[in-house]
C-alpha cells in the first residue's frame, strides 16, 4: 500500500513536472512569435508606406525654350517662373479665366524650375527649341494619384485647403486626354535633399554616411586591434593594466550623446575642423566604436587556445611574431564580426552627429570628407518634420533603405566569419 | 584610455593631413531659428539652383544655439549668417564683440504671426492677453496671492464672456510656436498684474510661462490639421497655429481678435496686431568677398522673388513686409550697414 501510494505520488510529480516542461516550450514559441510578428509588422507597415516614393506622377508639357527668356550665356538666370506658366496655359482652351490659369501654374511640382535650369544648363543647344518634357506634378496631386488624398472643400469639415476640387477636376481632365502618367522614379535613390517631396532624395545622406563609416573604420578598427593585442598580450600583468582595461570597458557603455559633446568640443572647438563634415562625423562615430573594438578583440583573443602561441614561441619565434602569424589570424573572424557589429551600430547612430551638425539641409551630395554632410538617419529625423504629405512615404522608404543596408552589413559579417572559419579549418 | 588618447592623436595626423584649403571654397553656413529654417531652406535650393554651384549648408539649431555658434568668432568653422525669430540680444552682442567677430547687418526678412483661431460656427470671440493669461496660465494672482488657476469657463474670468468651457489646444513645449505664444501672449498679459510685477525676475517667469495643466489647456502636437478638426468638432474650443496656418484655413476658421485687433495680413504688417513676430537674419560683414558665394545668397534672400508678396517665401507662410520696408532691407542688406 505504501508503495503504491509512493507510486502514484511519484506518477503525480512526473505528470507535473512534464507539464512544467510543456508550459515552458510553449511559453517560449509564443516568445518567438510575437517577436517574428511585431517584425512582420514593422516591415509591412514601412514597405506599404515607403511604394508611393517609388513612383512619380508625371504631366506631359510642350515647353518652349524661348531664346528671349533665357540668356544663351548664363541659361540659369533666365525668367523661367513665367516661361513655364505660359506653356502651362497651353494645357487650357485659350478662354480660360485667371482663376484657371491660376490652377494651370499650380499643376507642376515648385521644384519643376529646377529641373528645367538644369537641363537647359548642361544642354544649352536646346535654346530655341520647343520640347516635349514629363514634368513631376505638385505633391498633393501626386498623393491624390496614389490615392493618399481626397480633394476637399474649403467649407467641410476638415478644412484643409491642400487639394481642391477644381485642381483635382483639371487634373482628372488631364488624366483623360493622357496627359498623366506614372513612373518609377530613381530620384529617391538619386538625387540630394529638395523641399519638393517629388525630388528629394536619399543619395546626399547615403554618401555623406558612407564617407563617415570609412573614416570610422579607418579609425576605430586599426586603434581598437591594435589597443587589444596589447592587453592581451604584452600589457603587464598588474593593477595598472586592470584599471586601464576596466576604463576602456566602461567606455564601451557611454551614452553616445556624450561622444557628441567630445567631438563638439575637441575636434570642432580645440581643431577648429569643418562643422557637419563626414571627417568629424567618422571621428566621433569612431571614438564610439573604439571601445567596442577593443572589448570584443581582446575577447576573441583571449580564446585563442594558449598552446599555439606556446607552439610558436617554442619554435623560436618571438612574441610579436607569434601574435601577428598564429594568434592574430585565429581570432579575426571573431575580431572581424565584432568589429562590423559596432560599425553596423554606428551607421545607425544619430544623437552625436546632432551635435557636431550632420543635420543641416543640403540640396547637394558631398563632395569631400571635409565638406558639410547628412547622415542617413539624420535625414530621416529631417523628412519626419516636414509638412509635405510627400515626406511621409519618403521618410518610410529610408527607413527602410537604412535597415536594409543594415541587414547587409550584419550578413557580411556572418558570411565574413563563416569565410574565415572555412579557411583555417581547411588550412589545418 | 590608450586607445582614446591613440586616437585623438590620429585625429590630430588627420587634421594636419587634410586641413581645409582656403575657406574661400567652403560653402555658405546659415544656423539658427528653427522657425526661419523653412525659409532660408528655399532660399539655399534656390539659390543651389540658379548659380549651380555649391548648396549652402543650412542647419536648425534655435535662435539661442545659433548665436553661440554666430558670435564664436571668424572664420570657416563658424557660420555666415544666424537667423533669428527675435532680435539679437545686447548680451549676444557682447559675446559677438568679446569674440571680435566685427560689424553684422541685421535683416528683417518679413513677419510671422500667431493666431488664436475658433470655428466658423461659433459666436464671434474677442480676448485681451491679460483674460488669455488668466484662461491658461497655472497659477493666477488672487487677494495678493497667487493661486492655482479656477477658471473653468470663460465667463469665470469677465462676465462678458461666453459662458463655455475653456478648451484651449495649443503647441507642445518643444515648438517654436510654443516660445513665442508664451512670450507674446502670456508674458505681455501677466506683466499687466501688479502682483505679477513685484515678484523676483526667476519667480516671475515661472508663472508667466507656465501654462496650467488640468485639462483646458491641451497640448495638440504638432500636428496643426488635428487642432482643426478638433476645432470644428468643438465650436466653444479654441486653437493655436501659425498665422499663415489660419490663412490657409479661412472658411472653416476664424482669427478671434486680440485687444479688439483681428489678424490679417495688414494689421500683421502694420503690427496693430499684437501676436506678431519679427523674422531677421544677421550677416557677418568680415566673411563678406572672403566666403564665396555669401554675397549671392544674401542677394537671392532679399530678391522680389523670395520676399516679395508673390514671392516663394510667401508661399511657404511668411508675411511679407510693405514694398518700401523691403527696399529698405534690400538696400542695408546689399550695402552692408553695420548694427545701429
């Protein structure tokens, strides 16, 4: 009786303990699904905003490029405002009241001069000529294609005069003679910064950002390998040593904001270098990545097994022979993802750039390492405080420029360590 | 530590390596208010795209931030030209001198004004700063004292007022907006209390700016489409905007007149309304020929083109000033006449 007692006592606990066992499972696959879930819905939520900045809406505009307007020596200076408004008078029957031609100059998107300076600029045998151009139209036109806005009456309920019936008619008008099209548009990718949403672009910020993470490479990586080999292995064993690691490590954890303020008032303030520069900016992304740098190297050269070292020595080589032929080459692929780790974080970093002023509004893509420049995620903070409705699906769309850059930088570090594992183990 | 130290040596063999050619070549810098930041935006693309050269840098920074950087001395690592939605400060000026940093030109570009805007619907309001002030302010002075504000309605503050509930939608602390409401309405209308006058400069700004938090004043964002609609939801509430916003904005609001005044592009221009803010830019002469380019901007900035009644900058909200205020402008920005 006891033992029977015993038995079912135990088979109680056992049943329990599965159950425990079960619960757990099934705790953590919800645990994965809810994170594989919110990422499924960042992304469709960015990619289903970020389709319309892929695509311009475009009118079909015989322009002529009268030699009266435009200088032949200096074609950027010429009266382009009223040479477009008269062609976009063609568009309408030659009845047409002011208040339609006023609806006629506000069909084409404000940056469309720009567009004309430059073309004519860069080609000026066009002079004299009557041209047939596709010119991108006013943003709310655009969202009103795409279906992002109602046009609305000035008296409704919500007020806003941002599209009004009569240029959504006109525009509907247009439509039907085929004189709208739509298109994808390389200008996201393309063209610098613009207040005109249809011309604005990601590629001033995608340079600026890329010139900044080379000198943060260049920088961190040499500094922080080199700082970590020492610790490892010719640092004297001690207090000193200790403090000076426990130092960097803790560095590693400084907000990056501060990293900012260094750079303002080192490098801006005590250099006097160029404010905004991706040189600046690669410097102070450096700073912030060095730690980092440093803590993952020593980690991964702390691992390497102490015997090849001790082989090496044994043969006769010295030390710094040994670390830069046995040691070192073992744990770069460690080093390496470690390395494009930090470098991926400080890609994505914005705070300290404020500082040093990687923010400013530029119309051009930089040219230099010194010269003024935007970061991508500063560009992005940029296009979330605009008013234009067309900055909405373009902050979205580099948002996702970003993360997709950033996925490929963390693949290369993968495929980079898988590449380097592969090579030692065969070259053993 | 080393490797700080390493690397700020680096820094230092990068610097010497690729020290800046002569800063002639460096583009024009503009920082400053975040409120002047849209405008002088378009006049950098415009100008980007008329010379075809170089874009000007344009950074936001605030008026405050962007004198401390204006005023930090000459040269290519400090900015061409500060805007400001206020004028420059004496103590700015001595910061500027201290740093011999020479002669400014002060530019008055246009107007930005504010508008306290209600439904069209609604019956037709008129308010003074010191009855805003008592509506939205935390603390209130009553017998001597001061006191947590207990107006709930309108007619709690003057008998002839509506009898509705005070529903105020305004702009977070983080706006410009903010700053200048707060300056223009709130401290123009506590400064009339004798109570208010006697406190000590720390407490008193205290109590003039800030506003009361129990649900009257309600903090909109910045998003101004939602104050409206919430306006036309609600005919006794009122909103906050830009002056350009309720311009836009017309048929489904109206301007609630301040000191009897209501805001249209006249009395913003002649300043009969109160609610009005003065847009400037300085210019700092000693970069004048030296910084390449600088002089074309400021030509472009006070061309018709962008300051005139039709011009771009107009477009994008501001009011512009009368056409001889801007000869005169346009005459002391080109010709460089020094402050005072």
């Amino acid at each position: 009786m006891t033992a029977a007692m015993t038995m079912t006592a135990a088979q109680g606990r056992l049943a329990k303990r599965r159950r425990k066992d079960s619960i757990f499972a099934v705790a953590g696959a919800v645990a994965v699904a809810l994170t594989l879930l919110w990422i499924l819905f960042l992304f469709t939520t960015l990619t289903v905003r970020a389709i319309p900045a892929m695509t311009t809406t475009e009118l079909r505009l015989e322009i002529r490029l009268d030699p009266e307007r435009i200088p032949a020596n200096n074609p950027r200076r010429g009266d382009w405002r009223n040479l477009l408004a008269e062609s976009l008078n063609t568009l309408l029957p030659e009845t047409a009241t002011r208040e339609e031609q006023k609806l006629a100059r506000n069909l084409p998107s404000k940056g469309t001069i720009h567009l004309l300076r430059n073309t004519v600029a860069e080609n000026p045998g066009l002079i004299g000529t009557t041209r047939t151009f596709w010119i991108p139209v006013a943003d709310p036109l655009d969202q009103y294609r795409k279906g992002l806005l109602a046009p609305a009456e000035n008296t409704d309920g919500a007020g806003v005069t941002i599209l009004s019936p009569e240029q959504a008619a006109l525009f509907d008008t247009l439509r039907a003679q085929n004189k709208i099209r739509t298109r994808p548009s390389w200008r996201f990718f393309r063209n610098p910064d613009s207040r005109f949403p249809a011309l604005a672009g990601i590629a001033g910020a995608a340079v600026g950002s890329t010139m900044a993470i080379l000198v943060c490479f260049l920088v961190a990586f040499p500094v922080g390998v080199a700082a970590a080999v020492w610790f490892e292995e010719f640092a004297p064993r001690g207090k000193r040593t200790d403090l000076f690691r426990i130092n960097v490590y803790n560095l590693a954890a400084v907000p990056s904001i501060i990293f900012g303020l260094l750079g303002l008032s080192v490098f801006l303030n005590l250099f006097g270098m160029v404010r905004g520069s991706p040189l600046v900016g690669g410097l102070v992304l450096a700073l912030m990545t060095l730690p980092i740098i440093v803590v993952v190297s020593s980690a991964a050269i702390g691992a390497v097994p102490r015997e090849i070292r001790d082989a090496a020595l044994a043969l006769g080589a010295s030390r710094q022979e040994a670390m830069r032929h046995h040691t070192l080459p073992y744990a770069l692929p460690g080093i390496l993802t470690g390395a494009i780790i930090g470098l991926a974080r400080a890609f994505g970093e914005t705070a300290p750039l404020l500082l040093i002023g990687m923010n400013a509004f530029l119309a051009t893509t930089p040219a230099s390492f010194t010269a003024p420049a935007t970061a991508l995620p500063a560009q992005i903070f940029l296009w979330a405080d605009q008013p234009e409705r067309g900055f909405v699906s373009r902050t979205s769309a580099a948002i996702l420029a970003l993360l997709v850059l950033l996925f490929a930088i963390n693949l290369a570090a993968i495929l980079m360590r898988y590449h380097f594992e592969n090579k030692r183990r065969r070259g053993r | 530590m080393t490797g700080l130290t390493a690397a700020t040596a680096l820094a230092a063999a990068l610097l010497t390596l690729t020290a800046p050619a002569a800063w002639s070549q460096e583009p024009v810098h503009i920082v400053g208010s975040s409120t002047v930041f849209p405008f002088t935006q378009a006049v950098a693309e415009e100008y980007a795209s008329v010379s075809g050269g170089g874009a000007p840098v344009v950074e936001s920074t605030g008026t405050g931030g962007g004198m401390k950087l204006f005023c930090g001395g000459v040269g290519s690592a400090t900015p061409d030209i500060v805007g400001a939605s206020r004028e420059i400060k004496e103590s700015e000026i001595a910061l500027c001198e201290q740093n011999q940093v020479g002669s400014l030109t002060e530019v008055l570009i246009g107007y930005d004004g504010l508008s306290i805007a209600q439904s069209r619907s609604g019956a037709a309001l008129s308010l003074t700063v010191e009855q805003i002030y008592l509506a939205l302010a935390a603390e209130v002075p009553a017998d001597g004292d001061f006191v947590e504000n207990p107006h709930e309605r309108w007619s709690d503050i003057d008998p002839a007022l509506p009898d509705s509930e005070i529903t105020v939608f305004g702009p977070p602390p983080t706006s410009g907006t903010r700053d200048a409401f707060v300056e223009l309405a709130m401290e123009a209308g506590c400064s009339a209390f004798a109570e208010v006058l006697a406190l000590k400069a720390a407490r008193r700004d205290v109590v003039c700016a800030r506003m009361r938090g129990d649900g009257h004043f309600v903090e909109a964002g910045e998003n101004d489409n939602l104050i409206v609609q919430r306006l036309v939801a609600d005919e006794s509430a009122l909103g906050i905007f830009g002056f350009s916003f309720l311009q836009e904005n017309q048929d489904a609001l109206r301007g609630v007149s301040i000191g009897g005044v209501a805001p249209s592009f006249a009395s913003v221009r002649d300043r009969s309304y109160p609610l009005v803010r003065p847009l400037f830019f300085y210019i700092k002469n000693s970069h004048r020929g030296v910084v390449d380019g600088l002089e074309d901007f400021v030509f472009e900035y006070v061309d018709e083109a962008a300051i005139g009644d039709d011009g771009y900058l107009a477009e994008r909200g501001l009011v512009p000033l009368s056409e001889e205020e801007r000869g005169r402008v346009r005459e002391a920005a080109l010709e460089a006449t020094p402050l005072r």
